[in-house]
C-alpha cells in the first residue's frame, strides 16, 4: 500500500474516534443526569436513534465542540490533499480572521444554518438605532458561550449588504485578551484609515486624533470580537475617543461575560442561545465536509 493509501488510512482512523468521543460523551452526559433505572433505558434509547442525535452536541461545553470541529477540519482538509472527497465548489470555512479587518472575508459566502433569526434580529436593530439622533455612541453586546457561533454571526451581519450601505466607515477587530487601550486604538486607527496614516508606537495623541479626524461626522460600525475585559477604566478610556460619530454610530461587542456586558452596554444585550441537534448536526456536517459533498455513509454512521 503506497504512502497515500496509508496516510488516509491513518486520517479516517483519526476522524472515527473524534466521532467515537463525541458519541460517549452524549451517552455519559445523559446517563448521569437519570436515575439508575432511567439511565440503563436512555442509554439504550439512544443508541438506537438516527445518526444525528447520536452526537448530542448540545450536551458538550462550547470549548469542547469548537476543538472537536477544528480537529475534524484539521482531519477532512487532509483528506483532501489525498483526493478523497470531490466536490463541485469549494468548501466553504468561517475565516477565523485574528486581529484584523473584514476585507478577505467580504468576498466570500457560507449558509447560515440554525442563525437565520438571530441575524435579521439583530440586523433591525441595528438599522433602528442608525436611525437615531442620539449623539453618543450606542453599544450592542452579544452574549454567548465559547463555540455558539458569535463570531461566525457577527460576520455575516458586518458583510450584509443592509449593514453595507448604512455605514460609512466600519471596522472589525478582535481582543485577543485584555482590553490594552494603546494596542486597540491602534489597531483601530489603521483600520479604519485603512493604514493611510504611519500609526507609530509612542504617539497615542495623534493617533486619537487621527481617529476621531476619521470618525467625526460619519456613521460608523465598530465591531469588537471577544471582549474580556471586565475593568471599567479600561473602557473609560477608549470609550472618548470613540464617541465622535455621527448619530446612529454603533459599536457592537461579542463577549461571554455579564460583567463585560454591564460595563460597556448601553443597549440591551441580545443572549445567543445554543443551537438544537439538528442544526448543531448540520454545521458539523457542513464543516466536515464541506458544501456540495453527498455524505459519505460509512463515516456518517455510528455502529
């Protein structure tokens, strides 16, 4: 057996017991919120249940499916190389972007599965409070778990053509840790000059001023991924600088934290909740094998 054969029989073996964790963690999770009794039945129940509720993704921490996914990416994308799957377009995979602005991710698409009310929710608030007159800034925090999606939401909001067309200047950027003022204004201001401006390390007044000279008379949309930070001052700092646009400016921020949310917030926070079965399924299947791949039984079904 040549040097492919082998490697591929070494990803599938990998890719099985990925699937076999995620199986026995269904099973041992729902055995252990039963009784004795109840526990032998449901452990039994779901063993003869179709494929998709077999995973039970919704009974892991949100930490343990994004590892699981990245794993079956990392897996799938190998399997690739060896020409096992053939796909009539290209698989299509959220861009985890880092700190950065949105200009790779604009060009591409994805579907929207088990999100497609949180995003015309959130999409009408956001174009309710463009329409307002209020001068300072307004905040909207999205309050979730790790692996329920916030990011891949945001996304999708940031590039929709309503959201497009209703700010003038728009930046996304994700902390990566603490809120370091100096480190985000900078990361800001080159984004949103779209590095027109040299941001150098020592000279934070000219960068504040380059920023608010950028923001001041426009409607903006500032997107902030992953927010921990959960020190006032912190945000009290950054907060002025920002608070220069246009009526119907708008920041909003991705975070797991209700501390974060009380500090920064000046909207009510729209609560992401987790995904059912069937969707939390479909996006497994989706980033497994991609989009335009018929399902390959034998790694879809569980003995």
């Amino acid at each position: 057996m040549d040097a492919s054969s082998q490697g591929l029989k070494a990803v599938a073996h990998e890719a099985e017991e990925a699937l076999d964790e995620l199986k026995l963690n269904s099973i041992s999770k729902a055995v252990e919120t039963e009784t004795t009794t109840r526990s032998v039945k449901k452990a039994r129940y779901c063993s003869s249940l179709p494929d998709p509720y077999l995973f039970r993704l919704s009974m892991l921490d949100g930490k343990k499916l994004k590892e699981i996914l990245e794993k079956m990416e990392a897996i799938v994308s190998e399997m690739r190389q060896f020409g096992f799957f053939k796909t009539s377009q290209p698989m299509t995979v959220i861009n985890p972007l880092g700190i950065g602005h949105m200009r790779s991710a604009e060009s591409e698409s994805t579907v929207v599965i088990g999100r497609s009310d949180d995003l015309e929710k959130i999409v009408a608030t956001i174009l309710g409070q463009a329409q307002s007159e209020a001068k300072a800034v307004a905040v909207l925090p999205i309050l979730g778990e790790d692996g329920f999606g916030k990011a891949t939401l945001t996304q999708l909001i940031y590039t929709d053509v309503r959201i497009q067309s209703h700010f003038q200047v728009k930046s996304w950027v994700r902390i990566y840790d603490k809120l370091n003022i100096a480190h985000v204004t900078k990361l800001i201001t080159d984004l949103t000059t779209m590095g027109r401006v040299p941001v150098l390390m020592d000279a934070m007044d000219l960068i504040r001023q380059c920023l608010q000279a950028e923001l001041t008379g426009k409607r903006y949309l500032l997107v902030l991924i992953n927010v921990l930070n959960e020190k006032t001052d912190n945000w009290e700092q950054l907060k002025p600088v920002l608070d220069c646009g246009r009526p119907g400016s708008m920041i909003f921020v991705t975070t797991r934290s209700y501390k974060v949310v009380s500090i920064m917030g000046t909207m009510t926070e729209y609560i992401l909740k987790e995904l059912n079965d069937d969707d939390l399924w479909g996006i497994f299947r989706q980033r497994a094998f991609g989009m335009g791949v018929d399902e390959r039984p034998k790694l879809v079904e569980i003995d």
